[in-house]
C-alpha cells in the first residue's frame, strides 16, 4: 500500500497565499494562537512536509521542537514578504551538522 502525503504551507496570508497556485494546501494564521491550533492540526494529520514563515516558526518553537524527532512530518523554514531572517539557513545548518558531525557550512 502506497501512502501519499500532503505538502502544507503555514503562516501570515500575504507569506502563503501565492504557494496555492502551486498546488499546496495553504493555512494563513495571523496570531501565535491560531499558528498553534493549525500547527497542531497538520502534524497530527496527513501532512508529510509543512513550510512554515520564518516570522511563525519564531512564534511556534516550542511546537516546531516537540515533534522534531519524528520523521513525519518534515518543518521546513521559509522566508515571508517580512524578508529573510536567516533561520531557515541556520535550521539547514544544524540538521547538516547533526549528520555529518561538523559544520561544512561554514565559510571558515
């Protein structure tokens, strides 16, 4: 049995509505408390990837680390119309360090 799962994005209307064009399921959330409820809804269900506004993740890392040791579904930082914050490279950073051990990264 093969099992297909879905691909959400999370975060402010103006970040996401543009993603739905693509096909993804887009979740606007203007509030840390509404971000929360959706959150919760989407890694409880059948979503396998959610992209998350950096400004939300900064909002919900308490919950973005509760289920960080799962395998499903799969966090992944992007920026907003607020611009680049650097977190979604510095998620990218740790995850390569946790796997090969050091920081390839770097510029050093």
């Amino acid at each position: 049995m093969r099992c297909m799962y879905k691909i959400a994005v999370l975060g402010d209307y103006d970040s996401i509505y543009g993603y739905a064009a693509l096909g993804l399921s887009i979740f606007p959330a203007g509030s840390r408390e509404r971000g929360a409820e959706l959150f919760g809804q989407l890694t409880a269900g059948e979503y396998g990837i959610i992209y998350i506004t950096e400004a939300m993740a900064g909002m919900l890392e308490e919950e973005i680390e509760s289920c960080s040791g799962r395998m499903y579904p799969a966090v992944i930082r992007i920026p907003g119309i607020s611009g680049n914050t650097g977190e979604g490279m510095a998620q990218v950073r740790k995850f390569v360090e946790r796997a090969v051990g050091s920081d390839i990264l770097s510029d050093d």
